[in-house]
C-alpha cells in the first residue's frame, strides 16, 4: 500500500490571525469547526497574557499550557466572518436549545 502525501497545507495554507485581547498574532487553519490547528511564533508567545499566566509550576502537570480562551474565541469570530477559512465548507453550527429560548424571550 503506498502512503498517500499530505498536501493539506498546500490546498489549504495556514493563516494569520490575530488575538482580540493581547494581539498575538498565530497562524491558523481551521479544518473544521471542531479542529482548529495554530502555529504560535515566538513574539505571540510573548505577547499571549494566558500563556504567561501558565508558567512552570511543580508537579506533574507544572505549566502545562491548555490553550488561550481569548485567542481561541478570536479564531471562532475570524471564521464566522469569513475571515479564516473552514475547510469542510459545512455551515455553522447552531444550537437549537438556544434559538428555541431566544424565540420565547
């Protein structure tokens, strides 16, 4: 069986993006609405005020590095915009419990 090349990057390249809160700009590219993949440069590290927050403390998960709520909700806004790609092409997801309150409000 030959391994079949991965050419995602070259169909769908990662873009900037920039973090609403701090400016940390990544880059990005979103293959779904669940599955965001992000390449942080040296300056967004610096820049990100949740990466900081996650400094080495002991233990065995010391500074582990979660993720940014700030940034990831920057990416979501970008996307639903239109200003970062979603590869899948599927429409946003909506939640039916919430359009069913709002309708009653």
């Amino acid at each position: 069986m030959a391994v079949r090349p991965d050419v995602r990057l070259e169909t769908a390249p990662m873009q900037a993006v920039s973090c609403g809160t701090c400016g940390a700009r990544v880059q990005a590219r979103k293959s779904s609405w669940e599955q965001t993949s992000i390449q942080w440069t040296d300056e967004a590290v610096a820049s990100c005020v949740e990466r900081r927050a996650s400094s080495p403390r002991p233990g065995p998960n010391g500074g582990t590095f979660t993720g940014c709520v700030a940034l990831r909700d920057s990416l979501r806004e970008a996307a639903v915009r239109g200003d970062l790609e979603v590869v899948s092409g599927e429409p946003l997801p909506t939640n039916p419990d919430a359009l069913h309150e709002e309708s009653r409000s």
